[in-house]
C-alpha cells in the first residue's frame, strides 16, 4: 500500500501500529477501524476473548504474547488502564516509539471526519449500537466505531464507511474526551463516576460543558437529566441544543413493551409517529429515542423498523440461558444508576425470585459509592458477591467488597448476601445449591464476571449430565432387584471432610448466616460422596 493512501497521525507518516489491550471493548474496534483503513496493526491482551479474536482474525491483525512488540512498528497505543511497567511500554521507551492513549488515537483518527460522538455515564454503548443499527437498515454509509460487540458476531465492531461521517463512543473517564470536538454530540445522560479523575461532580460538569461547546451542529441531551440541563444552560456558544425523551423536543414514549421489544409513539420533531425496537425496558426506549433523534440529525429518512431488528451488544441483558426453571443474564451495569435501571426493569419482568451476582469495578468507585451500590443491590432477592475488580487500581480505604458487604448488613439487614472473601467460587457454589425452579440469576458487573457466568453455567451442565446418568444407573438397578430393595439418590456416603482446623463443611461461615465473614477452606466445602447433584436441571 502506498504511504499517500494512509492519514498521516499527529503530522506523521505512520504503516505500523501496535495496540496493547486490544482484547478491550475500546481498543479492540479501533484497531478493526485501523485495519480497515489500511494500517499494519498488531496487538496484544493477556484477557483475550474468544469473541473479540474472531473478529480482530477477520481484519488480519497479527495478535503477538505480552510484550512482543513486532519490528517495524511505528507507534504504540495503550489502554489506560496498561500499567507503566507494561513489557510493551518499556521496550517502546528503549525503542523510542511514540506512545499515545486509545483516546488520542480515536481523536486524531475521527479529526477530519464528521464525528457523532455518544458520550455520557450510562448506555452509551447501546445508544451507539444503535444509531449504527439504524444507519446500516437505511443505508446511510457512515464509518463507526463501537466501545462493545454486537450480539451478532456476523456484525463488526467498527466499519469505515463511504461518507464523511463517522459515528463513535468516546469515553471520559481518563479525560482524553478533551481532545473531541463533534459535529453532533449526543449525551446520553450525565452522572458523577471516576472519581479517580473528576474528585468532583463539577469536575465532569466542567469537561462536558467544553465538549458542547466544541460541537459544530448540534447537541442532544436527555430530558430526564438535570445535570445536562445545567450543563448547556451555561455554554458560550450558540449550538443548538434538542432534548430527547418523554417530554423532550424529540419525544417518544412506549406504547407497548413485549418478550419480542419496545412499541414506541413518536411525536415532536419527529416526523414519523411509532417505532418499533427490539429491546426491553424504560431505559433502552431512552437510547432508542437519543438513537433516532441523532439518525435524523444526520439526514436520514426515518422509518419504522429502523431499530427493529437491533441485534443487542454483549454484556447488555445478554441472555446466557432460558429455560422454565431458569434464567441466566449477564450486564454491564458498574454504576449504581445502572445497577438501579437494570435491576428495576429485571424486577418487573421476572415471574420468579431475582438472584444477582456482582462483582464491584474498581476500588474508588466502590469506596465513592459503596451506599448507593448497596441501595442498588437491595432490590435482589438474594445477593451473591464476588471481590472488586482493581482494573489496574491498588486497593484502597473503604473501596473492597468487604467494605460494601459491611454497608448492606448495616442499610439492607434483611436482604440474603453470601460473601466469601478470595473464594468465589464457594460464593457461586452457594449461589447454586439456592436455585428454585423458575429464578431470575442476573451476573452483574464490568469486570471478568463474564467469564465466570459461563463457567458457572458450564459447571451446571456437566452436573445436570452426570445427575442424568445417575437417574439411568438407578433405574438400571431398579429393574434388576427386588422390590423390597431400596435404591436412595444423593445420599452421604462417608463421614464429612474436615479442614486444617478441625471445620466441617457445615460449620464454614457464610456472611449471610451470622453477620460476619471469614477466609474459608477449600477443604471444608462439602463431604466425601455428598450429594451428587442438586438444584436446577438444564
């Protein structure tokens, strides 16, 4: 490829680039647009997944092991969260590459282009998702960049289209949002998080205001959101600025809600009046509205289905198994505002208890936020914690799981938690062996709880598989012995196992048992020959 067809990246000519943490659901769908483009991008992730290499395969990108930084490589771009120590850091500052953040790629990349930036504190990612949907049923050719996948692997995470708009989730948790200045900005909402970053709400206020006040066309913001309001009501500029919502300029309201999605009436600045959405819940009718209002912004010609067949982003209500007796969903939610709308929404529909898992994102947040973290959570029936996920943070005051497990005994007494600290596992066992028919099990969280969903799930079916030989060999048996002989299931067969100290299984702590919570044993979870299997068949 001749040089002249690539952009050149800060004033420079660049062919090479190496993207550490490319298994991220930010820097994985800018190296796809990257390679599109017609760059020679490699990476690197010691948490790939399986997902995200197929399509990082597709685009031809070379994935290199943890600091393997290939010759030739002319620029290094690093997740935020990458560790200065990284390998891959260090032999750049040896080679003395260029080193830059997702965030100041993305910019400089979208520099020239008509960018629709989706920014805010919750659902970005699905409005994003969205709009792309509603673009690609319409046939309007704008490139885009996801901060996610799309449940549809068939569908890739970013595209370089034919037009010069290009639609992007820019995030501002490490302030590199500073570097964006959009043709239309749509915020979704705005709420305090990063407090890592912003020490304080005004803090975030201020860099949104400057984000608006850089936008060349227009601004969208909910109408449920004072924080937004307040925010533009201070710009200097004259950027027009629409609201989205229930009562917004762009208004929209749901008219019926099925297993199937969102019916939507439309009204205001709208010029068609319903949509249909394949999606669930008062929040995503939300995204949706932000979606459409930007789509027509845009000069798309709005129609019905745009969003009909929206094909959902992972880790957003991704169901991992529905059955009768069970359901199994998996979320994003970090924020208690999140955890909140999503949990709310589960509530209403779930015929059965609701049984959440969550796993905390990152010591500062669940120290700013361990209270309302725990109102959120006391909308469970049951609460399962795992240990925060540092995300690269060192642990600080007030910011574990314990710290958050100690605010619900004290603000939610009643509410069911099991936490077992530095063993989840015995956590998810307990979660398990609570299961009733018909139960709701909502994993909740941005860490790896994806991941250990699935090998719960996994660890289910093979229980459910050898609890359906054991049916098989009893019934074997039964048809070859008299009838006085009995023949029991799931019996103890041997004295229990004891622990180093002298604990059976029966007497480990459970924090949700007495109010209190210790280091337990792999030992002394179970007996020899307990029960072979128990709970919800698959």
């Amino acid at each position: 490829m001749k040089r002249a067809s690539l952009p050149q990246i800060f004033s420079r000519d660049v062919t090479a680039i190496h993207c550490v943490g490319i298994g991220g659901m930010g820097m994985g769908p800018l190296a796809i647009y990257l390679a599109q483009l017609g760059f020679k991008v490699s990476g690197e992730d010691d948490a790939m997944t399986e997902a995200m290499r197929l399509h990082l395969v597709r685009e031809k990108i070379v994935l290199t092991s943890a600091g393997e930084v290939p010759e030739g490589c002319e620029l290094l771009v690093c997740s935020s969260a990458i560790s200065p120590q990284h390998p891959a850091r260090l032999i750049a500052g040896k080679k003395n590459l260029p080193l830059v953040r997702r965030g100041e790629l993305l910019a400089e990349i979208v520099r020239d282009k008509k960018l629709v930036a989706v920014c805010g504190s919750h659902g970005k990612t699905t409005t994003c998702a969205m709009l792309i949907t509603a673009l690609r049923r319409a046939n309007f050719s704008a490139g885009y960049i996801l901060g996610g996948l799309f449940n549809d692997d068939e569908v890739s995470p970013a595209r370089v289209g034919s037009t010069d708009w290009v639609v992007a989730e820019i995030d501002e948790s490490d302030g590199t949002i500073k570097r964006f200045s959009p043709e239309i900005t749509i915020a979704v909402n705005l709420d305090w998080d990063h407090p890592d970053y912003y020490r304080k709400l005004a803090d975030l206020e201020v860099t949104f205001a400057e984000l608006f006040n850089r936008t060349k066309r227009s601004v969208l913001i909910s109408d449920a959101c004072a924080l937004s309001a307040r925010t533009t009501a201070q710009l200097k500029t004259a950027v027009p600025v629409f609201t989205f919502g229930r009562s917004g300029e762009f208004r929209a309201y749901v008219t019926s809600e099925t297993d199937g999605g969102l019916e939507l009436g439309l009204a205001g600045r709208f010029p068609i009046r319903q949509a249909k959405v394949h999606a669930q819940g008062d929040f995503n009718a939300a995204n949706a509205t932000a979606a459409l209002a930007a789509a027509q912004s845009m000069g798309v010609t709005l129609a019905e289905n745009l969003l009909a067949e929206y094909p959902g982003v992972r880790r957003r209500q991704s169901v991992l198994h529905a059955t009768p007796e069970l359901t199994v969903i998996e979320d994003y939610a970090h924020h208690p505002a999140e955890i909140r709308a999503l949990l709310g929404s589960l509530r209403r529909r779930s015929k059965g208890r609701l049984l959440v898992v969550f796993q905390p994102h990152r010591f500062s947040r669940t120290a700013q936020f361990k209270a309302e973290f725990a109102a959120a959570l006391a909308q469970a029936d049951r609460l399962y914690l795992l240990d925060v996920y540092g995300a690269g943070e060192a642990v600080i005051e007030g910011g574990t799981t314990a710290d958050l497990y100690a605010e619900l005994r004290r603000n939610a007494p009643a509410l069911h938690v099991a936490y077992y600290p530095e063993h989840g596992t015995f956590t998810l066992d307990g979660l398990r062996t609570d299961l009733n028919p018909g139960d709701l099990v909502a994993f909740v969280g941005a860490g790896d709880i994806d991941q250990r969903a699935r090998e719960w799930l996994e660890q289910m079916a093979r229980m459910s598989r050898n609890a359906k030989r054991w049916d098989a060999l009893a019934e074997m048996l039964r048809a070859r012995v008299t009838a006085a002989t009995k023949i029991k299931r799931e019996e103890v067969l041997a004295e229990k196992d004891h622990d180093a100290r002298g604990r059976s299984g029966a007497d480990l702590c459970r924090a949700c048992d007495d109010g209190g919570f210790e280091h337990a044993s792999p030992r002394g979870e179970g007996s020899v020959g307990r029960s072979l299997y128990s709970g919800t068949r698959f």
